[in-house]
C-alpha cells in the first residue's frame, strides 16, 4: 500500500477540546493532514485545515453521520484517535451507577462506537489506523478509579482483538498509554499529587501532550505495528 502524503491523508480525532486533543489536533495539522476534530466543545481558535464537528462518541448515529460526511467530502479516512474520556472518581463502595456507566460509556464504548463507524471505509480502502487512548490506570489500577480503571483496560482487549479481526485488510489497531499529563482532567490535583506521579517515573517527571501526539502522530504513519500497546512515560510494571 501506497503511502499517501500528509495533505491527502484524513484523521478524526475523538475528544478534541480536552488537553491533549488539542495537541493532537495541532500536531496533526502541522504534519499536514486534513484533521476531523470531534468534540462536544467549542474548539477554540484552530488550524485552516481543521474541521471541527459536534460529537458525542456515545451517540452511534452522530459518529455514523460524522464519518459520512467525512467520505461525502474527502473520499476517505486514514485514522482514527479515540481520545474521548471522562472520570468520576471515587471509592467503590461510595460509587453510583451513573458514575460508573458514564465513565464505562464515554471511555470504552465511545471508542467501539466510533471504531465501528470508521471500519466500514477503512475495510474497502483496505488501509487505516485506529488508535485508543488508555491508561496506566487501566494496566495498575487507581484508588478511587475502579470505573475509569476497567474502561481503560478494555480499550486493550478492545485494541488488540479488533488488530486480529481486521489485520487481513491491512488495519492497524493499537493502543497508547500517555502517562499523567499535565490537563483539565488532572487540574484538580494538588502539587504533593503530581509531584508523587513525577517520582514514580524513573525520570522523575510527567510527561506532555506534545510529546504524546508527536509519538501518536508517528504511529499511524507506520505500516507493520498492530495490537501493540505503548506506554509513553517512564512508569516501570511488572511484566505480569
């Protein structure tokens, strides 16, 4: 297959107005492609060849419309970022229902929503990238995150079955952990907090969301990567 050049090449990112999706918008864009930033909130001030759209990824007739009117327009699409999420914190035994199927929602069914919106396209051009934005959390777990915990996880499995239901037409599925980063969804957190998350990195820091969409940005350029997952900061696991 044919590498397109970054002018002909379409991505539709998923939570665009957040911390990192404007990142990932910017980035994008800069490297020249033609970029679908979704989200349920105003952008901002964007680049020319952005295009922003109204989009809740729970709703599955909104992300259909989306991606038709993205092949209405551009014939095409090349990647998509599941980048949507949200959080409720608290501890298991305090959580509501709503808590947990709202985070559950966005988080990992947001991300099968617009994953299936997209395939149909990808299938028949035989080439496309999907990307899902998960967790350390989902890989450890978190006091007070068991809901956003499980839904990062599932974006794993999630990730790696899809990569072996479509490899066969040339789709790449992957999935990245960006570390803690420094956004609107960590903004609530004291300085002794986030200083804890920079000593658990053998680097002593957290990581940023240029560094993260500079990585995401290369991973859907690659031809040979699928049902992979990628921490991006220095947080070291067990293997197990």
């Amino acid at each position: 297959m044919a590498i397109l050049p970054g002018s002909e090449r379409v991505v539709l990112i998923t939570g665009a107005s957040g911390g990192l999706g404007k990142a990932l918008v910017g980035e994008f864009a800069e490297q020249g492609w033609r970029v679908i930033a979704g989200s349920r909130q105003s952008l901002g001030s964007k680049p020319k060849q952005v295009w922003p759209v109204a989009l809740d990824v729970t709703n599955r007739k909104q992300a259909e419309s989306v991606v038709q009117q993205v092949i209405e327009r551009w014939k095409r699409i090349d990647a998509l970022i599941n980048n949507a999420g949200a959080i409720a914190d608290s501890p298991i035994w305090e959580m509501e229902d709503d808590d947990f199927e709202k985070v559950l929602s966005v988080n990992l069914k947001g991300a099968f929503v617009c994953s299936q919106a997209v395939l149909r396209p990808m299938l028949r051009q035989r080439d496309g990238h999907i990307v899902n934005v998960s967790s350390f959390s989902g890989r450890a777990g978190a006091r007070g995150q068991a809901n956003y915990a499980a839904a990062k996880a599932g974006l794993f499995g999630l990730a790696q079955s899809l990569a072996q239901e479509v490899g066969s037409r040339n789709i790449r599925v992957n999935a990245v952990l960006p570390g803690v980063l420094p956004t609107g969804m960590t903004s609530h957190l004291k300085p002794e907090q986030l200083e804890a998350f920079a000593n658990a990195n053998a680097l002593k820091r957290i990581n940023s969301v240029e560094e993260v969409a500079r990585f995401i940005v290369f991973l859907v350029t690659t031809q040979n990567i699928s049902g992979q997952l990628f921490q991006l900061d220095s947080r070291i696991s067990p293997w197990t």
